[in-house]
C-alpha cells in the first residue's frame, strides 16, 4: 500500500503562495528549489516524519518545459489553494498497474540531494480533474521532511469532494489505507485540509 507523503499547494507566483499558506498556518515556510524539468519552483514545510508540504508555481525565470507542468500549472488561475496530493511506495509499476487510465508516465527526478521518481501525466492533469494521487517513489533515504524544520504542524484531515465521489474513492481504495483521508460527493473537484498547528485548527481550501 501507498502512503500519504505531501501536499501540493498551487500559486500564481511563488511569492504569493508563501504568504497565503504562512497567514493561513501561522508558521515560516522552509527554502525549497527548483525543478528545471518542469518549469518550477517550490517552498516546503514539514508536516512530521516523512510527510511534507510544498507550495509550488510555475518558475518566471525558468525555461518553458517542452511538456505540461504537473499538478495543472499551466491553467492554474486564481487564490492560492491545495491542487494535488501525493504518494509515495517502492513500486511504481504495481501501483500504476491499479490506477485509472492518465495517472501518469514514470519520470526520474533529482533536486540537490533528492533523487526520486514520479508518475506524470502526459496532460499534466491528473484523473478526477486533479484528485487521484500522484504516484511518487523516493530513491536513496534522502527525503526533504527529513531536513526540514518542525514548526508543530500536522495534516488531521484531507477532504477530496468530486462529483463522482464514489469513483474516485473505488479508484483510491487499491492503493492506499488512510484514515486521515475523507472522499465525498461534491457539486466541483475540490480539495481541502485540515491542520493541527500552534495555533489550533487552520483548514487551507
């Protein structure tokens, strides 16, 4: 089985990004980098052992990558807001073998001293308009919750609405038992969480 690894909060600029997800949490965001694959570049914050989150938007300076962005970068528009949420296991194959047609091409990735591989879509889109997990297998023991500072924020809840919830929840099943995770019928894709942080309950939506 998968396990939860990070969250993808997507921005207009990264800039705008940091501050929307500090102001919600309450806590300073950690330097991240860039990925010149994708035209990208991002900022992290530790959500406990092996589990992170990233604030992530498409690089100005940065080449235009000869393929979509992930996560749907290329058409984001608007407030900064959760986008996509992550997995990790050892066997990408196997969990690509039991996922919905479009979760992705398997891509290896470095950044610094990161080394990883992920499922990418070609349309840069994943299934159920952005909500299946993206599939990723970290390489080596280097992970960036590993270096990253613990500000005390913790994920309590991820809420996936879609309107075909019970699809979407049949298409997760296979892959990943996380009690953390609630995947409802919604009017829109929408995804939200909830966080535990020095501050109480913060929810970024």
């Amino acid at each position: 089985m998968l396990q939860f690894d990070h969250l993808a909060i997507a921005a207009e600029s990264l800039s705008d990004g940091v501050a929307s997800v500090e102001d919600a949490l309450g806590v300073p965001l950690a330097p991240g980098g860039m990925h010149p694959s994708m035209g990208t570049h991002n900022r992290l914050l530790a959500l406990g052992p092996g589990e992170y989150l990233e604030v992530i938007a498409i690089d100005p300076e940065a080449a235009r990558p000869g393929r979509p962005r992930w996560f749907g970068l290329d058409d984001f528009r608007g407030a900064p807001r959760p986008c996509a949420w992550v997995a990790r296991g050892d066997d990408l194959a196997s969990a690509l073998a039991l996922s919905p047609s479009g979760a992705g091409v398997v891509h290896p990735l470095a950044r610094g001293d990161f080394r990883w591989e992920m499922a990418i879509p070609e349309t840069g889109l994943l299934p159920f308009h952005g909500l299946f997990p993206a599939l990723i297998s970290w390489k080596g023991t280097a992970h960036p919750a590993d270096v990253l500072p613990d500000r005390g924020v913790r994920l309590r809840r991820l809420v996936l609405s879609h309107p075909d919830g019970p699809a979407l929840r049949a298409a997760v099943a296979p892959l990943i038992d996380e009690s953390r995770l609630t995947i409802t019928l919604g009017a829109r894709p929408h995804l939200a969480a909830d966080f535990d942080t020095p501050h109480g309950t913060r929810v970024l939506a």
